[in-house]
C-alpha cells in the first residue's frame, strides 16, 4: 500500500473521529471562504503553554503534516518560516502582526496563516494508568488582512480512542497529537474553511 493510500485511510479515521466522538472539535466559524487558487499555508511556530519542554515544536511539526495529507494544500518547509524569523529578528514563538505578517506571506507567497497554542501536553505513565492528554487551540488567518477564517480548539485523551475503536489506547503523545490534528484539519474542511482548487 502506497504513501497516499494511508494518508487516505488516515484521513478517513480522523473524519469518522471527528464526527462519532463527542468530543469532536470545537469550531469558531469566523468568516466566509472562497475557493483559492493560491491554498500555501505558513504554519507559525506554536505557542507552547503546557508543562512540556518541546511541545510547541511537537504541536507545530504534526500539524504541518496532517495539513501536507490535504489535496490542493501546499504548506511552507518549517526551515523557511524559521529563516525569515531570522531575517526579521522575530522571537521564535511570536505571533507576527500587520506589517511583520503582509512580510512573511509575501515573501513566502502564502494566502492563509495558521496560528496555535498548545493548552496541554501530558505523557502518559502506565505505571500509574495515567493517559497522554493533549490539547490545541488553532486558528486559520488570511494572511492579507488578518481575518481569522476559523478558531478551533480540541482535547483529547488517549483512552478516547479505545471506546471508540477497540483497538487499545493511544499511548503516546505524539501519536495523540497527530490525531488532534488530523481531527481539526478534517473539521475545517468538512466546514468548508478551506477550499481550495485541487
């Protein structure tokens, strides 16, 4: 089975997620999108709030790869958006504003910005039949203007997953993050927040 065809089959699992948990993502629905020729997306550094020492770096990684499974999305190389955060003598976890983010998309030509916080972050113990817990907060910008397209925000647990199908907890944190993601990125795009050409 090739690359796409589990990225697919990934897809699918976080949409039948999405939708059958309760816990599904909590969507702000902020604007309106159009269908774009230009889908690139720059996905700022998370801001990292939680205990984990690297979660920020975690949160923003998985995230970039659930959004590179999408058909018609490209988004930009981490190492470029951390380059021109150089260039520009922005901190690392700084959100860019007005002039500083017209300047990051120009230069990397991208017409949405992503933008997150990592509320929680926790690994899981079993010796003490603790569970990972990870929560997100995203957001989807046009990187013209500014206007949030879309705010969501999501928690998971990694026993969820065993309730819903039966095949033994997530057990990792990173794992349970690559869900959140995959989740919230499916959530957008069954809500239409991005549509793109494909």
């Amino acid at each position: 089975m090739g690359q796409k065809h589990l990225a697919v089959g990934g897809l699918f699992v976080a949409v039948l997620l999405a939708g059958c948990v309760t816990g599904a993502p909590r969507t702000e629905k902020l604007a309106t999108a159009t269908i774009l020729d230009n889908c690139r997306l720059l996905v700022l550094p998370f801001i990292n709030e939680s205990d984990a020492p690297n979660a920020g770096v975690v949160a923003t990684r998985v995230f970039q790869a659930a959004l590179f499974q999408i058909a018609g999305i490209a988004s930009i190389p981490e190492g470029d958006v951390r380059t021109l955060y150089r260039q520009l003598r922005l901190p690392p976890t700084s959100l860019p504003e007005g002039e500083q983010r017209r300047v990051l998309a120009s230069r990397l030509d991208a017409a949405f910005l992503v933008r997150g916080r990592v509320v929680t972050m926790t690994q899981g113990k079993a010796s003490q039949q603790k569970e990972p817990e990870v929560a997100l907060e995203v957001a989807i910008v046009k990187s013209d203007d500014g206007r949030v397209m879309a705010s969501t925000y999501h928690r998971r647990k990694g026993g969820e997953y065993r309730k819903l199908l039966h095949f033994g907890a997530v057990q990792t944190v990173t794992e349970l993050t690559r869900l959140v993601a995959e989740e919230i990125v499916a959530r957008w795009r069954a809500e239409g927040v991005l549509r793109c050409r494909e």
